[in-house]
C-alpha cells in the first residue's frame, strides 16, 4: 500500500472527533482516483515542521471599518522518539503568533516571539487527540477525506472543528464546522502537477450549543468559508491552502465584529544544516555544553551571569555570546528556541516569569550581535524541568540555565 503524506496540515489537523463524526463514514484514508490512477494510504508519522496559518482580514466593527488584521500563526513540530506502539506517535509543538492592526504605514517594532506549547498524539489512522490544548492548531480535522473512490468533479462531506479567538482574549471558542470537499481539477502550480481540491462550509455557532471550550461572552457566529487546495501528484502534500472569509462575531456587549478576507495554511520544512561543524566550533566553547535532541541541536548555558532574580546580565558575557552568534548568524532560515529555567523556590509564577525574561534578555543580546530576531522563539520553563537535584546548591546551579535549540 502506498503510503500518502497529505502534508503536515493534515497531520495537526486531525482530531480525535469522534463524537461528531460517528454519524459518517469517514477514515483518514485518502482515495482520489483521475486518469485511472489510485492513490491510497495510512497516516504516515512525519519528520518535524513547521507549520503556518497567515491570514489577511480587514476588521469591521459594529459595521465600520477599523482596519487590516494580518496575523500569522507559525510553529515548530517535533516528533517524539519511537515508542513500543507502533500505531500512534506523540507530537509536540511551540506555536507564536504575529500580528497587528493598522490603518497606515506606519511601522511598529514586533515584539520578540513567546511561545505557545502544544502537544498532541497522532493514530495510525490520522486521528488526533490533544494532550495540551493551548488553542493551537487552529483548524483541525481539515481536510478530511472520503473512504470512496473519486474523480473529477465528485464531492464529499465531513464534519472538522476550528478553534478561535476573534478579539485576542486568549479565550478561545472550539467551533464544529461541516465542509462539503470537491475534486475540481488537475493543474500546474510552479511548475509541479497539482490536485485542485474546493472546500466550502459555513460559519453556525450559538452560544450553548457546544460542548467544546468557548468565550462565555461570545453569543453567536455566523458566516462563509471557501477554500481551495493544492495538492502534490509527486508526494501527495498540500501545497498551499487558500480560505476565502466571510464572517461575523456577536458578543454579549452588543459588539459585531466582521472579518472579510483569506486565511493561507501550509508547512515548512527546516533547512538542511552541517550539524557536525555547528557541534564542532560550540563544542570548542568550554562554558556551552552541546547535545542532540530530537528537537535539533541544544546548547546549555549553565554558567551565564544573571543579577539575583533579575533577567539582566552580569559584566563577563560578551565573549560567550559573540561565539555563539557567530554560529548562529549564519543560519538565517533555520529557526532557534531560547528557552530560560530556574531552581525551585516556591514561587512558580515567579519562576515562570524569571525564566522568560531571562529567555528574552538572551535573544535580545543574539539580535544585537546579528543573528535574525525573526526566527528566534523565546519560552520560559520555570523549575518544570530540572536537570539536577534541586536540594543541593550544587543542583539548584545546574538547574538555573538558558538553552538554545538548533531547530531542524
């Protein structure tokens, strides 16, 4: 059987939904049949990614317009190593999300990327159930695929769930969407023989209804969705998804809150990487320890200088910090996690907060020194992940470090 990578969008996008789906006949297997060809296939667990929501809408409030909202949620995908069970895989994710609202062109500083953790595990028929559920992914369940045989022209439904937050609460309502799918065409998109596939669904949620996570100030919504997807005849991936919008939000303060628009899915992939000489030149850095991970390649600063309790460096650092931004300079397109860690002192919210700070004072010195602020993601773990005994000073020093991840 030929095994069909339906890009990562299908991956993340599959969700354990059982409750909703049962009353259709639906796999996450993929039939798609033109020209006398068959495809078919599995869930095949993947490599990590990245994966990237953009959308583009311009924002109308109470029926006035206010402005354009261009948001762009990206992620790192990482795949956990094999375990014993061989039909499921574990994945897990650090999601940021850019954005901002202009009525100009005046252009204003974007802050440093925090990250939003997700993970999930992934079936060996495609389903998803999520472990931590912080919002992200925002589609799931889409696309999904028919168990029929299909050729141009047929269509077929399935039921999919959409998690959003119009107004940037941090509240997100998880919102069950039905999508009438449609093989339109075979086409060339840059070069490379494409499946044209059309997806439609409307926009019904009220208040109550939903036996999912929502903004209690959210009483309805209500709208249009049509998109159209690429997909690869070579690999069978998703090129690139395009989601026309047309929807309005209503809340309990009488608010009306319209985006008209497109939202644009698709996945990168890290570029590849001499990890050898990377590990080389920092492994020659008495003051960095170097490790592999499954996530790239993670170098701990267990020695940097902090004032107590304070993300601000101590006098020393430079020449540290020069040699790792002369590595990391380089890799332009390759995305790095900063990830900040304290000792356990009772005060988790404090830790918690200590930590990113620390994260961010970090990145903020490799930006200065020229290494691309853009495809930095900063996270703060507070005492959550300790790497040696907190009882002993010893283990409270050890545990008091910033990493930075390699992502590939």
């Amino acid at each position: 059987m030929t095994v069909i990578r339906f890009f990562s969008l299908c991956r993340i996008l599959s969700i354990n939904y059982k409750q909703v789906t049962d009353n259709i006949n639906m796999k996450r297997i993929i039939f798609l049949i033109a020209a006398a060809i068959l495809f078919s296939g599995q869930y095949l667990f993947s490599q990590n990614y990245s994966l990237v929501e953009r959308t583009d809408l311009r924002r109308y409030d109470n029926g006035k317009y206010t402005g354009l909202v261009s948001r762009e949620v990206r992620s790192f995908i990482v795949a956990k190593p094999d375990s014993q069970n061989k039909e499921e895989k574990i994945y897990d994710g650090n999601f940021y999300v850019l954005e901002k609202t202009k009525r100009n062109t005046m252009n204003v500083k974007r802050p440093l990327n925090t990250a939003i953790p997700s993970s999930f595990k992934i079936l060996s028929d495609g389903d998803m159930i999520m472990l931590e559920d912080n919002g992200y992914p925002s589609f799931r369940s889409f696309p999904s695929f028919t168990d029929k045989q299909i050729s141009i022209g047929d269509s077929w439904n399935a039921n999919a769930l959409r998690s959003c937050d119009p107004l940037n609460k941090n509240i997100f309502t998880v919102m069950p969407i039905y999508v009438q799918y449609t093989y339109l065409k075979d086409d060339v998109f840059y070069g490379e023989e494409v499946y044209v596939l059309q997806a439609k669904w409307a926009t019904r949620y009220t208040a109550g209804e939903s036996e999912f996570n929502c903004d209690p100030d959210l009483l309805k919504a209500s709208g249009s969705h049509t998109a159209t997807m690429n997909i690869s005849k070579k690999t069978k991936n998703a090129l690139v998804v395009r989601d026309s919008v047309d929807e309005t939000f209503f809340y309990a303060d009488g608010k009306q809150i319209t985006f008209r628009g497109t939202i644009s899915l698709f996945t990168e992939y890290p570029p590849k990487i001499d990890g050898s000489e990377i590990i080389k030149k920092l492994s020659a850095q008495k003051d960095i320890a170097v490790s592999k991970t499954d996530a790239g390649i993670m170098l701990t600063l267990s020695d940097l200088k902090f004032k107590s309790d304070s993300a601000e460096l101590l006098p020393g650092q430079t020449q540290l910090l020069d040699s790792i931004a002369q590595v990391l300079k380089p890799l332009e397109k390759t995305q790095f996690l900063i990830e900040g860690h304290t000792a356990s002192t009772g005060n988790e919210k404090g830790e918690l907060e200590l930590s990113l700070e620390r994260a961010y004072s970090i990145a903020r010195e490799l930006s200065r020194r020229g290494v691309n602020e853009e495809m930095i993601i900063c996270k703060g773990s507070g005492s959550h992940k300790p790497a040696a005994d907190n009882s002993t000073p010893e283990g409270r020093a050890k545990n008091r470090r910033v990493e930075i991840t390699i992502l590939e």
